[in-house]
C-alpha cells in the first residue's frame, strides 16, 4: 500500500508516532506527528510493567518513540496513549515505516527545488500513479536502484528522471545487515549429495526485494548461510525462512538437520 495514503485521525490500537512536548508527574504529552493537531497523553501507568521512579527514565522532552492508541477524543483532537502495550518488533516496524515516508517526503521536497517544480505537480507525476496501482513507492523506488530506471508508467521527461534516479541513490542508502548461522544436513542414502543439492537451491530461492541469501559448504554435514536484509529483524526471520526450506527437502528424503545461529 501506498505510504500516502491520507487518515486524518488514528484509530484505537493503532501504533503513532509522538514526540514527546512536555513531561508531568503524573505522565508525559506529545505530539502525534503523523496526525497534524493532534496530541496525545501517555499516563504514568501506561510506560512500564514496573515500577517508576521518575518517568524521565523513560521519557524525555523531545524523544520520539512509538505508542499504542487506546482511547481517542476526536472533538479535542486528543488520545491517550500506550507505551508499555508496544512490542520491541512493533516498535522497529513503525519506525521503519515512519522514517521510509521521511526518506520519500524528503525526495520530492529537494526535487522540487532543484527542479522548480511545486510539490503538488511531482505528487501528481509521481505519487499518484503508485497510489493507483496499489504500490509502495519506496519499494518503486527500491527496484529503480536494482534496474537503474523508473517503470515505465512513471511518465516523466528524461531530466526529471534522471534527476529523480540522482535523488533516490543519494537519500536510500540501505544499511544493509548481515546474519550468519551454521545449518548441519545430512541425508543417511545414496543420493544424499543430491538431496542436499535441492536443499540449497530451495534455499536461495527465499530472497526477497533487496535481500541476498548464500549458502556455501564448511565441509559436510556443515554449510555456512549469510543473508543481507534491511536490519537484523528481517536478518534472522529470513535466514530462519532459509533454513526452513532446506530442511523441509532434507526431513522429506529421510534426513535430518538444524540451524545453529552465530
């Protein structure tokens, strides 16, 4: 889905977004900045399973973090707000989603003053179209760093093109991290060096956009993965997923494995 797609208020349990405006005894207010005008208020309950002392140790003046909706007050633009109810993984999500549309917002802001150009008519050229397909356009704009060119149905002239190409290899730089582990396979038959063969190949074959997956022998029954993905969450779910698909091949014939994480 499109990460323009405009929602003029949050719902409750949804994760926001908030920057942290001022700190009370009792709690801390913020600002909602993905919701223009709205403010929310976490209470001191709703910070930690422990016991607090001074919430400063959880939250200070202009920290951004991410909170759970609970209640919402659409009249005073207001919601109460959670920060214990968010699991760390949520947490990295969201965050990773909010600094993606940072990354985008920030593009068409510099190509429009590089270009002259008012953001209204890049949104038109270029927004609009992903949103009207049902694509991503930070993972458009993922495939024109891997193919070096915008899709086609991205009808712009060749220098706004090209100045786009210039701004999407300068502001997405992916941090790429890299998981390693150790999967043990062995498959006690004649064809076992066939069997782990297909293991290998189903294997490699569980990369997804952006991500890279090599599988390389130790000396059996021993092969080392290393998979490259945005951060290291979707690291270790992949190179879990790897090893998932290997060993299916491997327990179907009869054999046995395991993954031994580094």
């Amino acid at each position: 889905m499109s990460e323009f797609v405009e929602v003029k208020a949050p719902k409750p349990r949804d994760l926001v977004v908030g920057v942290v405006k001022r700190v009370e005894r009792y709690g801390a207010y913020l600002d909602l900045i993905e919701y223009p005008g709205w403010e929310g208020f976490v209470h001191i309950s709703e910070i930690s399973l422990k016991w607090i002392r001074n919430i400063r140790d959880y939250l200070r003046e202009n920290q951004r973090e991410v909170f759970r909706v609970l209640r919402l007050d659409e009249r005073a633009r207001q919601a109460d707000v959670s920060l214990r109810r968010v699991s760390q993984k949520e947490r990295e999500r969201k965050m990773l989603e909010w600094k993606r549309k940072q990354r985008l917002m920030r593009i068409l802001s510099v190509l429009a003053e590089r270009t002259g150009r008012s953001e209204e008519e890049l949104r038109k050229l270029i927004v609009r179209p992903a949103m009207k397909r049902g694509l991503s356009l930070y993972d458009v704009f993922l495939d024109a760093l891997d193919e070096g060119r915008l899709p086609a149905w991205m009808k712009l002239d060749k220098r706004l093109a090209e100045q786009l190409l210039e701004l999407i290899r300068q502001e997405i730089r992916l941090k790429r991290a890299v998981v390693k582990g150790t999967i043990v396979m062995t498959v006690p038959r004649g064809d076992g060096v066939e069997i782990i063969r297909k293991a290998v190949e189903k294997g490699l074959k569980q990369a997804g956009k952006g991500e890279e997956v090599m599988i390389t022998s130790i000396g059996p029954p021993r092969y080392l993965i290393r998979v490259e993905a945005e951060d290291q969450e979707k690291g270790r779910e992949l190179i879990e997923k790897v090893a998932e698909a290997c060993l299916s091949v491997v327990r179907d014939a009869g054999g046995r494995g395991e993954l031994q994480l580094k």
